[in-house]
C-alpha cells in the first residue's frame, strides 16, 4: 500500500463536560461528565450534590462566569468545555423558579423541651448552600445528628428567610403542628473491642476548624404514657381462633391489645406477624393501621395480613398512588417511604405497629425522626423485634420513648447513666422492662426440634498470603482494610463449605450467610462448578427473583443450598427445608446471628437445626467471636432477664415509683 493511501489517523474529540443545566434565576445546576477524582475538586469549589435532580450546583446566575468556573477548574483534563456554553446560556434564558426548591423538602418543626434561647424552631431540608444562608441569617445553629437546623424567630420569619434568600416559597415548606423533642446524643461508652489492625492515620477533616458551634441534638418526640387497658375474652378468643392463633400466640395478641404502646419481642420464628396483624386489627377496629417495616418484607405483611383477612384493602406506599391509601384499611410502608406519610397529616391512623424495631436504634437517623413524628399523631403504637436489644443499652431508648415507656421519657444521657455500664443496673433496666416486653422461647414450640452451634477452626488450602498481604499493608485505614480482610476470609471458607454440603445426607439442605455480595456471587459459581445445585439472594434481588430462590430452595429437593447476604436472607423469610445453617462470617452482633440461623430454626421446621461456624485461627475471625461473646452477656442481661423473669400469667402493670421518678427526670 502506496503511504498516500494510508487511512487518516483517527482524532478522539474529547466528551462535552455539560450534559445538562438547569438555573432557578439563583442556583445554577450542572449534570457533568464523570470524571475520576473530580467529585471532590467540585466539593472543595463550592460546589454541592444536589440529589433530587442529580445535579451539582452553584449559587451563579451568568452564564460567562460559570464558564470561567468550569475553564478553571477542569484545565488539563480531556474534556470539551467551552460546548457548554450554549447549554448554560439556554437554561438561564429560560429558568425554572421551582425546579430545586420543590425538591428540598423543608420542613419546620416546633420544638418541646429545647434551650429557647438558641430557638424554639427547627428546620431541615436536602443539603443546598441558599438556605443554609437562610438559616445563618435567622441565627441558627446546625444539629448535626438531628441532620436540622435550630434557629431564632417565629415561623411567620422562618418563612421569610427562606422565600427573600433561598427562594423557597411557602407553598414547599412543610410546619408541622406536633412538637418534636431535640436534646443531646450522647456519646458511646469506651470501647475495648478485641477487633485491632494496623493502619493508615486518617487525614484531618476538611472541616477542622469551620464551625465550632454545631450542636449535638437530635429529634425525637413528646409522647403521652401508656395506659393500661381492659379487654373481652370473648372476643379476643374468637378473633384468634378465626387466625388460627396457638395459645401462646393468643398471649401475645393480649399482651399487645391491653396497653396503648408495647414490645412484642418474641423469639425469631414463633410468629409476631400474625399475632400483631390480629392484635392492630382488634385495636383499630374499623380504622386505618399502619405497618412500619423494611422494604424487603413488604410482601410478607400483605401475606399476612391477607392470611387473616383476605378481604382487607391493603395500600403499599410507593407502590399505590397516595391518594388510594385513603381507601385502605391497612397501609404497609418501608422506612425509607415514611417521608411521604410524614407531609399527609390528614390520612389518620389508630394504630401504628414497627416491625424489625430495631432499625430504629440510632437516634441521630432520618427514619428515627420520621417514625416520632408519626408517632405524635397515632393514639397506639408498637413495636416488633425478636432483637430489641443489639449491642448497647442505650439502643432500647427509642423503642421505649416510641411506645410511650415512662424509661423513654428520660433524657437519654439520664437513661444511659441510670441503665448501662454495669450487671447491677442492667438489672434494674431488666425489671423495668417487665409488662411492656413480652418475650417466650422456642420451648413454646412443643413439636419443635433442637438447635446447636459447633464452631471448627479450619486452615484454608490456599494459605493466608494474601490475608496477610493485606493486614500489613499500612496505607489502607483501618475500616476498609477491616472490609477487605473479612471479604478475604470469606473467600477462603469456599472449599470447607463445598466439602460440608458434599458430607450432607440425602435429604439435608444447608443455609450459607455472608457479608458481602461480591462472595455471594463468587461461592454461588464454585458451588455449581462442584455440581452443587444452589439458588442466591442479596439486597440487589428483585422481589419476584427474591420469592423465586425461596420457592426453590423450599419445595425442590434438588436445590440443597441457599446462598445469601445475612442484611437480604438473614431477616423476614422462612426457610425451613434448612437443617443446617453455616456462617462464611459472622454478623457484628449475637442478636442478627440468631436472626439469621433462626430462617431455619421457626414455626414449621420439624428437624434438629445444626448451625456451623467456621473460623480461621489467629485472623479477624477470633476478634469478631470474642466481640459476639461480650456483646451476649450485654443481650442475655438486659433482654434474656426479661425473657426468664415472665410470670406465668400476664403482669401489666407500672409501679407508681417509676412514675414519680419520670415526673422527677422531667
């Protein structure tokens, strides 16, 4: 080929930065091209995140000037800049006044038993640079854990602030008429967790040094105490009847439907569904309940709920539009959808009931939040958990102030003083729980089997070269080299647990929890290259692939294995084909261990349950073991006491010293 035939080199032109603009008339937001590293360039710019529109933002209404801003802060990188003039021009020719402000989601929140002198007002809203202003203007002081701002002035000035500065009209700004409750995290004990490596000392905060006076407040609310109420055996023992209630379970309905707020904290598996299903129904009579719970078990409680009363109108939020819950008697939602229940006082409520409670243990959580404002308007409220109590006492602070416990009208830092530190006063917090939990062990179950731990120590055939690879490598921090080490040992269990389900007799099937999807997908590959028959399941799983690996596991007896993340499988779902349970790690607490392999272990399984946990010696595995053995003996003194100390009739009563030491707190 002659050179003058030669085909023309090819030139790479390089990608337009701006896909997208978008300008208020203020606010000016950008949808870029990505670029690795840049993320944090935009940030240290004066940039912000806007997700709602998945947009950066900057305060700049001339179109040149952002230019100049993009020209300068993306020089030398194979971008094509200068072609988003034209779409920076067009978006501030014709802006669009609503397009951020309708999405901040601002709410206003009267405050009870705050310091009045830094605010009677609280205000929060998605993370935008304008209202922050606004709030500095009112005198605010940023709460940090309550993710809201405590500022000065009436709501007449809150609104004013908000429309002259950030341009927020009062049509998007949400007043709540229920007080909320602000007052001081307080923090952890010291910890003498036996979990230590090596690492890298992690750089000084970009915001050392900025803003010295955020507060330390979080929301919570000011709820009536609970009363005692009397009840109809009559009724109460044809309502369970009709559900098909066991006696223990009709116990349960009782416990619930004789207090305005309590614990249902059975045992995983004995059944608290359809016990607390029968109970809110008997509550509400021909009102609306709502059922609070993780989006995974949605389907769950309108199987549930349908189970009883297949004639029920049950509403899911996000699913159905929202003015179709209106016409249902029951509404489900999941605690990420709460916010749209939280800005519709008028669909009413009588009855409110929290299941996996225990999502609610970190005060400083928008969920915690929006579930104590929902809480302020629903007469009874209840929450469910076969895990109260994961690792610290503090935890059950929220779960008592929800349900209206005279112990969740203390402080938290008067609960945290009184209640934990010590056997002694973990005693006394064991007692005061008695009447509001009803907790039984399996032994109700008299057609159940056993359940036994066999821990085995193992060596892995490939050798710990790269678990110590990582262990030593010291420019990782200490949280993901954590990660990374426990992934790696994970990995390493592979060949023990192939060697397991291959020992398995005809007719066993086994139930593998890991931490991380990534093994998930990876053990799932190994085990069908053994010609091992296994279905999955992970947080990603849609709900009909989720429903189909149960369905197999359950009812084909060719599928002998079941691979899931302990945060997707080990919750909500029966899987009592299952006779043994193996852990490729360990969950951080005793109390999500026992969720997990109680899948197994619940009402339908007529097996023994053997649950296998393998360790590998003189690893992260040994720190994480050492770490559930402390964690129990906190679980077996708080909760477990509960538990044995139950009277065998009902005693719901609160002793008038309690009472008096609540009016004293307060």
């Amino acid at each position: 080929m002659s050179p003058t035939s030669l085909p023309a080199p090819v030139v790479l032109r390089p990608p337009e930065l701006v896909i997208k603009a978008v300008s208020d008339g203020q606010r000016l937001g950008l949808q870029l091209h990505y670029v690795e590293g840049m993320g944090k360039e935009l940030s240290k710019s004066k940039a912000s995140w806007f997700a709602p529109g998945r947009v950066w933002v900057i305060e700049q209404n001339d179109a040149s000037h952002a230019m100049a801003w993009l020209k300068r802060l993306y020089r030398g990188e194979f971008v094509d800049v200068d072609s988003g003039l034209a779409v920076v021009s067009a978006a501030m020719r014709a802006p669009q006044p609503d397009y951020f402000t309708q999405r901040l989601d601002v709410q206003v929140f009267p405050l009870a038993k705050a310091d009045m002198a830094k605010g009677r007002y609280a205000v929060s809203f998605y993370y935008d640079q304008l209202c922050v202003a606004a709030m500095r203007a009112l005198r605010g002081q940023f709460h940090p854990h309550a993710k809201a701002w405590q500022v000065q002035g009436d709501v007449d000035e809150i609104l004013e602030a908000l429309k002259s500065i950030a341009l927020v009209e009062d049509v998007h700004v949400f007043v709540h008429e229920q007080p909320v409750v602000l007052e001081d995290l307080v923090a952890s004990a010291a910890s003498s967790s036996p979990i230590k490596v090596p690492s890298a000392t992690p750089e000084p905060s970009l915001a050392d040094g900025e803003d010295k006076a955020e507060g330390a407040g979080f929301m919570s609310a000011e709820l009536d105490a609970s009363v005692h109420f009397d009840f109809n055996p009559t009724e109460l023992a044809a309502a369970c009847r009709a559900a098909g209630l066991r006696d223990y379970q009709e116990v349960g309905v009782q416990h619930l439907i004789t207090q305005t707020g309590a614990c249902l904290g059975d045992d995983m598996g004995l059944g608290k569904s359809r016990q607390t299903v029968v109970a809110t129904r008997l509550i509400a009579g021909k009102g609306r309940v709502l059922i609070l719970c993780p989006a995974s078990l949605r389907i769950n409680w309108e199987r549930e709920i349908h189970a009883v009363y297949p004639k029920a109108v049950v509403g899911i939020v996000g699913e159905d539009r929202h003015a179709t819950l209106y016409g249902c008697g029951w509404v489900i939602a999941n605690y990420e959808r709460l916010g749209g229940l939280v800005r519709d006082p008028e669909l009413s409520f009588e009855v409110m009931a929290v299941d996996e409670a225990h999502y609610l243990k970190e005060h400083q959580a928008g969920r915690t939040r929006n579930a104590f404002v929902m809480a302020t308007r629903i007469p009874r409220r209840y929450v469910v958990t076969g895990t109260p109590l994961l690792s610290r006492e503090i935890e059950l602070h929220t779960l008592l102030r929800i349900t209206g416990h005279w112990l969740g009208g203390l402080q938290l830092k008067e609960f945290k003083k009184r209640f934990s530190g010590s056997k002694e006063r973990r005693a006394e917090l064991a007692a005061a729980l008695q009447g509001w939990m009803l907790r039984r062990r399996k032994d109700v179950l008299k057609d159940l089997g056993t359940k036994a731990r066999q821990v085995r120590y193992i060596s892995p055939p490939e050798g710990l070269g790269v678990y110590n690879e990582i262990y030593g490598d010291m420019s990782m921090y200490a949280m993901p080299k954590i990660v990374k080490l426990r992934q790696t040992l994970e990995a390493l269990k592979t060949q023990f647990l192939i060697e397991t389900v291959e020992s398995l007799s005809e007719g066993d099937k086994i139930i593998i929890f890991c931490e991380y999807m990534a093994t998930v997908e990876a053990m799932k590959t190994a085990f069908k290259a053994s010609g091992i028959n296994c279905v999955s399941l992970v947080g990603a799983d849609s709900s009909k692939r989720r429903q189909q690996a149960i369905d197999a596991f359950q009812t084909d007896p060719s599928v002998t294995v079941f691979i899931g993340t302990t945060s997707a499988a080990g919750v909500g779902i029966t899987l009592t084909a299952a006779n043994y349970v193996a852990f490729a790690s360990l969950p951080w607490t005793p109390a999500l261990m026992r969720q997990a392999e109680d899948r197994a272990y619940r009402l339908g399984q007529l097996r023994d349950v053997m649950v296998i946990v393998p360790l590998i010696e003189n690893t992260l595995d040994d720190g994480v073991w050492r770490l559930l053995q402390n964690k129990q003996e906190t679980e077996d003194e708080v909760v477990e006491s509960v538990r044995s100390a139950l009277p065998g009739e009902l005693a719901i009563s609160v002793d008038a010293a309690n009472a008096h030491l609540l009016l004293e707190a307060a």
